[in-house]
C-alpha cells in the first residue's frame, strides 16, 4: 500500500513538474529591425533580461533593416509558434503585411520603438518622439539663440521614429524661427551619417548646429565634422547610447535625448505576460526621455 501511495505522488509530481516545464517554456518572439545599432541590441537584452526573470523563452530574430527578410521572419515564426509577437518595425509602412500575418494567425501583436501603419495591435511602447524631436530643437535655442542655422539628419523615411522626431523639431522650429539650411536622411546609420554630413558641410559652411535623429547618425556626424576641422559645430543626437553619452562627457556632442531601451525591450515582454495571462495592457505605454548635457 505504501509502494502504491508514493508511486502515485512520484507521478503526480512528475506531472506537475513537467506542467510547470511547460509553462517556463512558453514562447515570446520578438522580431528587431536590426541587430546593427547599439539601441537595438541594449533594447534586445532588455527584452530577454525580463524573459528569463518571468520564466519564457525569448526567440529573436534580426530583420537586418530589410522588410522582406523582415516579413520572413514573421512567418517563420508564426509557423514555429510563438504566444505574442514584438516587433520593432523596420518601418512603420512596410511592417503591416507582418502585423496583418499575425493577426490573421490569431497572435497578439506588440510594437517596440516605431509604430505599424496597419494591422492590429494590442499595444505600442515607444518615447515620446515628438516631444524628443522638439527638446533637441529648444536645447540647439538654449545654446545658439533663435537665429541659429541647422542641419537636421532624418532616420529611415517611412518609420514613425523619424517622422515624429521630425514633427517635434520643426514644432520647435517654427516655435523659435532658428534656421533649417538643409535636411537630408543618413537612415540612422553611422557610416552614412559621416558621409551625408561631409556633402552638406561642403555645401553648407555656415552651419552652427546638427540635429541627427539618432545617436548613430549624430556621431557619423561627428567625425565629419572633426576632420572638417569645424570643432565649433553643437551637436544633438538621439537614444541615449553609450558611445553618444561617452561623447557628450568629451565635450565632442552637446546633448543626446536619452531613450531607455532596455526598459522599452522589458515593458514589451511585461505587457506580453499580462496577454498571455488573460490581461489587457494599455494601448499605449510611454517611456521617460531625459536631455543629457553632460
């Protein structure tokens, strides 16, 4: 009788262990624009930091700024299995054929960073990026006057990043009258931030300040600048990534409008645990912004 009762608990916790393996192993995808920039890769880490401490399976695949390889990977992933998908868009037009896959595989949808133009969500979590965008453009005033002139670097045309970042420098813009001389898209890369910078320096030698939508493009920026020798030139980037805070205490940048992407990464996989457990996170959930100056 005794043989009979513990091999009964023996099964009955195997049981339960094997339930409770089950449910540390429930999977999360999360799908990033690219594994390419600093920002993504601190909120990836962010993401997979809170996986492991709620006990899921983070999968994650890197979209390489392209959105065919992009939608490729949604639907390898949907075909594998996932409980909820995160997506940071690698642009906000392009992604909807993604979001719309999901949707019609019944897979809730998360949004990391930039927004999706179609499809449904369950929700986004992002800065505020138009407040960000006005914030660079009040700082460049704060340090030049209303009469300064500006070259604005654009991010990736399309994504919401750059079109609401953009939205809140000319806000800034038109609330102060300084001068845009030129604006023109780097596709918030470093090597073609250096490389856009060096034309529109060429072009434009009168320039007294730079607003790179992202930190990448502001420190291309930089480097072109510095080899211009032009050292006088205030610089504003955007994110808050190391290297960009590294260059502001060197006095080589003014100011980055710091985003936190490790926390962006790890709402995301909050608000994909909420879903899982039968909750409904806000539709939108802010993240803090901060100017850092020094």
């Amino acid at each position: 009788m005794k043989k009979r009762v513990l091999k009964t608990a023996m099964v009955a916790a195997l049981g339960l262990g094997l339930m409770g393996s089950v449910w540390a192993q429930e999977k999360i995808a999360l799908v990033v624009s690219t594994l390419n920039n600093p920002f993504f890769v601190t909120l990836k880490d962010g993401a997979a930091e809170k996986a492991k401490e709620l006990g899921y399976e983070l999968v994650i695949l890197d979209s390489q700024n392209n959105p065919a390889k992009e939608l490729a990977n949604v639907e390898d992933i949907l075909v594998k299995g996932t409980r909820v998908l995160l997506i940071n868009p690698t642009d906000s037009d392009a992604v909807g054929n993604a979001v719309l896959a999901a949707n019609k595989a019944g897979i809730p949808v998360i949004t990391l960073d930039r927004a999706s133009a179609k499809g449904d969500v369950v929700t986004h979590i992002a800065s505020d990026n138009v407040a960000g965008g006005k914030a660079a453009g009040d700082f460049i005033v704060e340090k030049l006057g209303k009469d300064a002139k500006v070259i604005q670097l654009q991010g990736i045309v399309g994504t919401s990043a750059s079109r609401e970042r953009g939205e809140g420098f000319k806000q800034s813009q038109e609330a102060n009258g300084f001068e845009i001389i030129a604006a023109q898209p780097a596709d918030f890369d470093r090597a073609k931030g250096m490389n856009v910078m060096q034309n529109l320096l060429t072009a434009n030698p009168n320039v007294e300040a730079v607003f790179a939508e992202n930190d990448e493009m502001a420190l291309g920026a930089l480097r072109a600048i510095r080899s211009a020798g032009q050292n006088n030139i205030v610089i504003v980037g955007f994110d808050g990534t190391d290297d960009a805070i590294k260059a502001v205490e060197r006095g080589q940048m003014a100011a980055t409008i710091a985003q936190q992407p490790e926390l962006i990464g790890a709402k995301g996989v909050e608000a994909a645990d909420l879903i899982i457990k039968g909750e409904t996170p806000d539709s939108h959930i802010p993240v803090e912004l901060k100017v850092i100056t020094e």
